[in-house]
C-alpha cells in the first residue's frame, strides 16, 4: 500500500498531529474549518489505511537510567536463521529497533543500555548466543536530528505543500 492517496485536508490534520499528538480533535477541527465528527472519520481513515499506526508517549530513555545508545550490525553465522534470532531479539528489552538491510550486514539494532559494561554484557550475554560470526558496534553520543517524517507531496519532488 506505498503511496496513500491522500488529499490536503489528510495531509492538514497529518502536519497538526505530527507537530501535537495530545492536540484535541475540536481543534484540529477548528484549525481545519471542518468538524469534530470529521476529524473523527478521517483520523478513523488513516488508522484503517495504515497511515496511523496508533499512539504512543515517547519516553526519555536517557532520564530512564539508559545512557547509552548503540548501533549494532550483526552478521550471523547461519543467515537461514534470520526468523529465529528476530525471534530471539524480540526477547530482549534493550534491543528497541531490528532492520534487514542490504550492505555489511544481515541484521542492523538500535538498542539502549544503562552504560558501556552493560552494553558489553548485552552483546557478550545475549547477542553473542543467537549465532553471531561477528558484529560491529557504534555508539551514539546524541541525537543531533530526532523527528517525524514530514508530510510531502511525493508527486511535487519532496517538495512540502
């Protein structure tokens, strides 16, 4: 389902829930001179078309006690087991994002950790284990850019409407 079709007032209440998730529906539909109950359904759409993937609070991992952000690039032993060690990661807290990629490696994980020693037993005690030829790590100081994607017309070259 790549490429929604979405019309401007989709793409209105998209750019105001971006930048306010808690903003109340009457004002988005104040702000979009339609009302509430549209809001509603529309919000409704673009839950039901994929678009919105539901809601969250977005905790500070930092005031949370996990200083350390990491990068981590895996290349497993047995790439046949891709299904089975995602499986096995999806057991492990610290580990918050897994990606296939092309490149380097099989898999690629964001993960966060109380320091670096911890860093170091999760990757030693529960990385290692799942079959690993060999992993790479980096970590992450700050995040210099941390944001929504923008809502654009894919149509108009990237171009925000």
């Amino acid at each position: 389902m790549a490429n929604q079709k979405l019309d401007q007032l989709d793409k209105q209440i998209l750019r105001l829930i971006a930048d306010d998730a808690r903003i109340p529906f009457l004002e988005v539909a104040r702000l979009c001179n339609v009302s509430g109950a549209a809001i509603h359904q529309r919000i409704q759409k673009l839950t039901n078309m994929g678009v919105l993937k539901g809601s969250q609070f977005i905790m500070d991992p930092e005031k949370l006690g996990y200083e350390t952000c990491a990068y981590i690039g895996l290349n497993l032993k047995n790439p046949e087991s891709f299904d089975e060690v995602v499986e096995q990661l999806k057991a492990i807290p610290e580990v918050v994002e897994c990606h296939y990629t092309t490149g380097n490696y099989d898999l690629f994980l964001k993960l966060y950790a109380a320091n670096n020693h911890h860093l170091l037993d999760i990757i030693h005690d529960k990385l290692q284990p799942l079959g690993l030829a060999r992993s790479e790590s980096i970590i992450s100081f700050h995040a210099a850019i941390d944001r929504q994607l923008p809502i654009v017309s894919l149509a108009l070259g990237n171009e925000e409407e």
